[in-house]
C-alpha cells in the first residue's frame, strides 16, 4: 500500500512539475509601437545596414551592381558622402567602431574596412559563410548570418570569440537580419516579416516580440515583394528609435509600447 501511495505521488508531482514548464516556457509577449514622426528615405536604396551617429544616418544597400555605403541627413535625405561597392559584392551589413567602418557582404566570405569620415577602403577581413548585419556594444561586435545564430566578433581583430542560438520557446529563430544594440539588448529584423525580436545575448532567449505590421500601410508598400521592413538605427543620446525597409520611401521614429499580456 504504501508504494502505490508513493507511486500516486510521484505522479502528481511529475504532473505538476510538467504542468509549471508548459506555463513557464509560453512564447515571447508580443508589443507594438507609436510612431513619433517620419523622415525621407531613398526608394531606390535596397536597405541591409543602418546606424545613426553624429546626426546622421548612414546606410549600406544591396544588388549586385547597386550596393552602396551612404551618410546621409536625417532631416533632409540630402547624401553627405557615398561610395559605390564593386559590383562583384552584394553588400550587408555595416558598422561603425572608433573611426572605421565595417562592411560584411552576402556570399563572398569577405568584409571590407573604411575610414568612417572619407569612406577609403584600408582593408578586407574574411569570415565563414553569409554575411548578413552587423551592430556593437561597447565591447564587441555582433554578427547576423541568416541562420539563428549571433556571432560576437573581436572589433580589433574580427575574428569570432563566441556565438549564441536564438530561441523563442525554445524553437530556434532564424533569418535574423538587421542588428542593433538598444539599451542592453540586441534588436532584430525577422527577414521577410513585420517583426522585431528583442534578444538577450547572454542566453539567446526572445525577451519580447515588436510588431510593426502597420507600418506598411503607413509606408505606402506591400511587403510581400523587396519592400520588407528591414533597416534599425538608435540614437543614444536622444533615445530615439528609427526603423525603415528595403527601397521604402519613408524612415520613422517610434517608440515601442508594451505587450497586453
């Protein structure tokens, strides 16, 4: 009799302890946004990599033959300075550390370095397989691949010191695209969706999902083509918020609101 009882118990508490990890282990909560106000963008720029700094945008496209880096006027869209890449690249991501500025490219295995003020190229580096986009904290940088995977990047040496999966309820998340580091956590473009996923680095776990479907319309474009929501950039020091897509004719400022549940 009593290891029937302990039997019986043993099955309610594996029952409750299954019961508790369904609960804990629900999705990401998903938030959306407001938007603040818009700004010119280049219809013509297929977006891949966006950064803010020193009150300005700057800006890597893609399409081989089309793919360009460019600084340009938040408040006006006039171009500052631009360079064309060699049409053999189908340029991705950028970044800005100290006063260089790091480019990856899709398929070829190889990123470029620039000056960040004349955009001279001072050299290559190379890394294994697609390039896709690139941000930083104050230590690293972070490297998207397609894959669900983040790569962390010495900034000095770019070689890879370590990489993280991305989960969301334990399912890998992948196409991650567009980076940018926004208050201790890692923002990403979901290629081909409306979504932002809001990452902590440290597990690789989707803290928290931004819709931006809305935007759209808002945009003028349909998303079911090029014209995907693809580009993120953060002003620091103003706390702004600034996201667009591939040959979209606006950029916007928006704050982001908290999930209902």
């Amino acid at each position: 009799m009593r290891s029937k009882r302990l039997s019986l118990c043993g099955l309610l508490l594996s029952a409750v302890l299954a019961l508790g990890s369904a609960v804990s282990a629900a999705p990401a909560p998903v938030g959306g946004y407001t938007v603040v106000r818009s700004y010119p963008h280049d219809t013509a720029a297929f977006t891949e990599g966006l950064f803010y700094r020193d009150g300005f945008i700057f800006e890597s496209t893609g399409l081989a033959g089309r793919s360009f880096i460019r600084k340009w006027n938040l408040e006006t869209g006039a171009v500052e300075q631009e360079r064309l890449i060699d049409s053999r690249y189908f340029g991705e991501g950028i970044v800005d550390w100290k006063n260089r500025l790091y480019e990856l490219t899709w398929t070829n295995q190889i990123g470029f370095i620039y000056d960040i003020d004349s955009f001279e190229k001072l050299g290559e580096f190379s890394y294994p397989g697609e390039g896709w986009a690139l941000t930083r904290d104050d230590k690293r940088l972070i490297m998207s691949d397609g894959t669900a995977f983040i790569r962390f990047l010495d900034p000095d040496t770019l070689k890879e010191t370590g990489r993280v999966e991305v989960t969301d309820d334990g399912v890998p998340v992948r196409n991650l695209n567009e980076l940018e580091w926004v208050k201790g956590e890692l923002l990403a473009n979901v290629w081909q969706t409306t979504r932002i996923a809001r990452i902590d680095v440290k597990t690789g776990k989707v803290l928290g999902w931004v819709e931006l479907g809305g935007l759209l319309k808002e945009a003028g474009v349909t998303g079911q083509r090029d014209d995907v929501l693809n580009g993120i950039a953060y002003d620091a020091a103003a706390d702004r918020l600034f996201v667009t897509g591939k040959l979209w004719p606006k950029l916007f400022e928006i704050k982001l609101t908290p999930s209902t549940r």
